[in-house]
C-alpha cells in the first residue's frame, strides 16, 4: 500500500490519505509506505515556507504507522522526469494500491493525474477533507493562516502544534 505527496505539515486531509493506506496495509497484510519529497515541490517552484522540514515530516509520519517513508530529493533532474519515467519506478515497488487525492498531479510540468495512474494501478482515492467552516484544507490555506499569526486556525487544520505559538 503506497501514499504519494509532499505531505508538507502532515495536515488533516494528510492523515486521513495516510491513515487509509495504514488500515487497508494491514486488512491485505502488505507494508505501508509513504512516497514524499524533500524539499516539497512548491518550494522548489514558488519558494514558499516550508511547514515541517524532512525530519519533522517523517517524525509525524512515523506517529501514524507507517512502515516506510521513501524520500525523493526534489531536484531539478527530478521535476523533468516524465509521468510514465515515475510510473516506472512505482512499479518496482509492487503496490496493491496506491491512495492520493483526487487533485494529485505527477511528472513533468504536473502532467500525470489520477485518470493516468489509475491505467497502471489500483487507486484507492480520497474525498477532499474540509474543516469545519466548510473550506477545503491544505498546506497553502495553512501557511496563509500562519503568515497571518492565526496560529489557533492553523493548529486546527494542522493537527500539530506549530511551535510558533
Ligand atoms: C517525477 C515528478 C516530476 C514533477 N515535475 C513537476 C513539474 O515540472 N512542475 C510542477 O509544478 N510539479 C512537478 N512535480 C510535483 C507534482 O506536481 C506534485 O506536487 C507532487 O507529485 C506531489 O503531489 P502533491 O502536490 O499532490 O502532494 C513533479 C512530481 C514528480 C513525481
Ligand atoms: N484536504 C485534503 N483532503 C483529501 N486529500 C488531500 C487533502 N489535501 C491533500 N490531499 C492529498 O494528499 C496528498 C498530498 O497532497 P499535497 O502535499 O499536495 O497537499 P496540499 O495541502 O494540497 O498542498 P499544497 O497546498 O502545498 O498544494 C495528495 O494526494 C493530495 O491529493
């Protein structure tokens, strides 16, 4: 069972993709893993702030159960690989299932979606988690709530302390 995302803050909608592939890892016996990146991709991009840096990542990661996190260097060779080149490598791992969000996008210039990955493999997709005011979470919704000091919000949609508060 395998989870793919930068996974940056390790936020609700976060959990709740991991802990699906923990529990179906366990039904079908089969080890979970998580697939991330380091750094994640949107700060690679748009240098945006970083939510948990890698260690913090995995510590959180770890809190769910997870059997093994496999860390991608996001480097620039990286970002050019094309969608069938990742398709390629997840393969070699064998999943009985892959679990992303309904938004996940792979490969160069974001040009994988779950319509292609679903061809090569079985797809276990996630309904969007929303907080309680009805808006969807997200790292970039996080970050805008910390830049604004609403460190309470953030927390909220987090699941984690900040540290800045
Ligand atoms: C092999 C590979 C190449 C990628 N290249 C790009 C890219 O050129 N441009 C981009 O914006 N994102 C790129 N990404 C990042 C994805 O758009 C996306 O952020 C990543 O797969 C994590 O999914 P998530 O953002 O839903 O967590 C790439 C991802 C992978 C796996
Ligand atoms: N609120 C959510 N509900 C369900 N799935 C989610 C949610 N947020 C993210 N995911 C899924 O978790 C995985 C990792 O997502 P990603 O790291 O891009 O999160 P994000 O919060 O959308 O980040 P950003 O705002 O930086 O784009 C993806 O498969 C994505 O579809």
């Amino acid at each position: 069972m395998i989870a793919i995302g930068a996974f940056d803050g390790v936020h609700k909608g976060h959990q709740a993709v991991i802990k699906q592939a923990v529990e179906k890892s366990r039904i079908c016996q089969v080890p979970s893993v998580i697939y991330t990146f380091d750094p994640p991709p949107r700060h690679f991009f748009r240098g945006v702030q970083i939510l948990t840096p890698i260690q913090e990542k995995v510590n959180r990661i770890a809190k769910l159960d997870v059997d093994y996190v496999i860390i991608a260097s996001f480097t620039e060779w990286y970002a050019t690989r094309p969608p069938e080149d990742f398709i390629c490598e997840l393969s070699k791992l064998n999943p009985v299932e892959v679990n992303v969000g309904s938004d996940f996008h792979f490969g160069k210039n974001r040009e994988g979606d779950v319509n292609l990955l679903e061809q090569y493999f079985p797809i276990n997709m996630m309904p969007p988690v929303y907080c309680k005011s009805g808006k969807l979470i997200s790292s970039t919704r996080i970050r805008q709530l910390i830049s604004e000091g609403d460190f309470q919000q953030s927390y909220s949609l987090l699941g984690w302390r900040t540290g800045m508060e």
